[in-house]
C-alpha cells in the first residue's frame, strides 16, 4: 500500500507489470496493517487504488472498464470525493447481476485459500461470494482490537477466566468468523446452526413463539441441552432467541446481538436484565461484521477499513453525493480486497455519523432495510 510517486514513469510501468500478472497477495497488505484502528485516510485512498488496479487488469467483470476509466482522474481528492467519482463514474455493480454471476468477480489465476459463501437469505434467495481466508484473519484482528479498545474484553477473559461462548446462525463465514474470535480469547464455543433463508417472511405470517416451536424447535432443544451442562458466559445471537436463557442470565457477561432493529433502548433493556455488556454488529456476506456502539442516542457501526468503506449516498441532479452528517442516505459500499472487489449501493438506508475517538473513519448509524 505503499504510495504511487505518479512522476516516477519506470516505477509505474513496474507497478503496471506487476498487477498485469495478478502477484498481489496479502502479505502485501497484511505488513502494512500492524494496527487496525490506525488506518489513515491516505492509506485508505492507496488500497483502494492498488485493488482497483488490480482488479481491472485480472477480474473478468472490472477488465472491461480498463482503458474507459481515468483511475488518476477518480482518485483525487480526498476519500469522501473518491468515494463520489467511484459511484458516478457508473462502477457500482447490479445487484441481479452480482447474485447470477458471482464468477465474473473473481480474479484470473487468483492464488489462495478461498472459500465461497452464501448470504443468510433471510429476506431473499441467497448471494454467493468469496474470501480468502487471508482476510478473515485480518477481520478477526481488527474485531478483536476493536472489543478491546472500546470493551475491555481482554480484561474480562484470560488465562484465569475463559470464554465459554454459544452462538445461534447460519453456516459459512458467520462460523468461522465467531469461532476464530472466540479462541482469539483462548475460548471455547458451541455452534447452534439454524436455517435462515426466508426466516423474516416467515416471521411475519407465524410470530417467534410459532416459529420457536416449528422450524427453529431443534434450535431451542439444543440450547437449552447446552446451558443446563455448561456455564456459557458469552453469546451471539439475535435479541428475540434471548429469552431461551432466561433462567441462567446471571452465567452471561457478553452478548453479541445484530440486525436491523437493535436500537438504543433495546440494548439498555437486555442490559439491565442481563448485567452483561451487550455489544451490536452487523453482520453482511460479503465483508462480515462491522463493530457498533451507542453513540448520541443511536447505534453507530464502523467498517474494517481500508477492506470496507460505506457512505450513505443520495443522487442531486443526477449525481451521487455522500450526505452530510446525521443525514440519512442509501447505504453504499466498497469491498476492497485482493480476491474480491464489489461496488453496490444496498436496499437500505443508514445515517452517516462522524469518526470517534476509536476509529478514525465514519460509521454509519439506525439502518433501515426494506424486506423484498
């Protein structure tokens, strides 16, 4: 991620060949990440370069944009104008298109450990895209650096007090993701796995208690098998599967929760009722989990930068233009990655809010999605 000298012509035409013959690889990126939260904006703005580069010369989908699109040209200014010139240059990818030819995303003769993974499908048909398990490691990195600065985990579990986590989800990334952070923390973890697909639209016909007593009953006999055996003191889950450990909540000390109606004061009242800290994420295929917090009365998500940038967009004459703060804005976003690079705008809708003392970028606050 080093910093193009653009006058140097024998550097760029290297830097050129290099891409040209798809060398990039995560040892790259992973030596200029020591430090999760201590990502600048300029760095940002050279991955966001170096993969777009990358990708247009090694990536069936982006190889058709190269030679109609002035790179120079869209990458100046700072990350906010950037992030503008991407979108209005007509580079955010079609959703249907994305979702029918996930292959058309992955580079020509990428090397690595790549896995490819569904979306929840909990409000449509499922996605498929890939990672390469480089990145969820640096994912986990930054979780974890982040919980520590901003919760204190690495005070509450150690060599004298271990982890004991359950987790209710969908298989894939979701998994992986919570069991490499698990044991970041030298912890155990128990997986409860669950079907997802179209579990919101059958939320709406049935409620929770039917669905808790039809298709989610092998989830709720497992859990409560579990929890009578073992003193699990931290979970992730959604806040309705909560009321399956109601009678061992003084055993819980975390609670990962997650979705679009995790407000302020639901947080505050699974708080008092639990005594444990109640830390949101949210959760998305394609990049895994952005970290929240409250913040001025909303719950406010920061991506894992330079990896993933989300703005809240509206189109001005045409145009698309990153809001203003506390404004509210159709959420967009950048997957930047060595094996993957997608540009979208989603069905949903976020609040921009500000860089805090933990995180030098912006976050995005009360998402909104529309279920179809």
């Amino acid at each position: 991620m080093g910093k193009f000298p653009r006058n140097n012509n024998t550097f760029i035409i290297f830097h050129r060949l290099y891409l040209v013959m798809g060398a990039m690889l995560y040892k790259d990126v992973i030596s200029e990440y020591e430090d999760p939260l201590k990502v600048s904006e300029e760095k940002t703005k050279e991955h966001l370069m170096k993969i777009f580069e990358y990708h247009f010369e090694n990536t069936p989908y982006w190889k058709k944009f190269k030679g109609q699109i002035d790179v120079d040209k869209i990458f100046q200014g700072n990350l906010k104008r950037v992030f503008e010139n991407i979108f209005n240059a007509g580079l955010f990818v079609n959703e249907d298109h994305l979702r029918e030819n996930w292959l058309d995303f992955s580079p020509k003769n990428y090397r690595g450990r790549v896995r490819f993974y569904q979306s929840s499908g909990t409000t449509r048909e499922r996605a498929i895209t890939h990672w390469d398990y480089e990145y969820m490691k640096l994912l986990v990195k930054f979780l974890r650096t982040a919980l520590d600065e901003i919760y204190g985990l690495d005070k509450i579990y150690n060599e004298k007090h271990q982890m004991r986590a359950l987790a209710h989800g969908p298989y894939g990334w979701y998994q992986e993701e919570t069991s490499e952070l698990v044991w970041s923390y030298g912890g155990l973890l128990y997986i409860i796995g669950m079907e997802t697909e179209g579990i919101k639209r059958a939320l709406e016909k049935e409620g929770w208690e039917s669905l808790l007593k039809g298709r989610l009953a092998p989830l709720v006999k497992y859990t409560q098998k579990v929890i009578e055996k073992d003193n699990i003191n931290t979970v992730r889950t959604i806040p309705q599967f909560l009321q399956l450990f109601s009678r061992k909540t003084e055993n819980l000390e975390t609670i990962f929760t997650g979705g679009v109606g995790v407000t302020p004061q639901l947080i505050k009242e699974i708080e008092e009722s639990t005594n444990a800290n109640v830390i949101p994420f949210y959760g998305y295929y394609a990049f895994g989990d952005a970290v929240g917090m409250v913040k001025n009365n909303e719950v406010v998500y920061y991506p894992n930068y330079p990896f993933t940038i989300i703005f809240p967009l509206v189109q001005k004459d045409g145009k698309f233009k990153v809001v203003d703060y506390g404004e509210r804005g159709k959420m967009a976003m950048i997957i930047a990655r060595p094996e993957l690079l997608i540009v979208k705008v989603e069905n949903e809708s976020i609040i921009r809010s500000p860089p805090t003392k933990s995180f030098k970028w912006d976050g995005y606050g009360n998402p909104i999605r529309k279920v179809g």
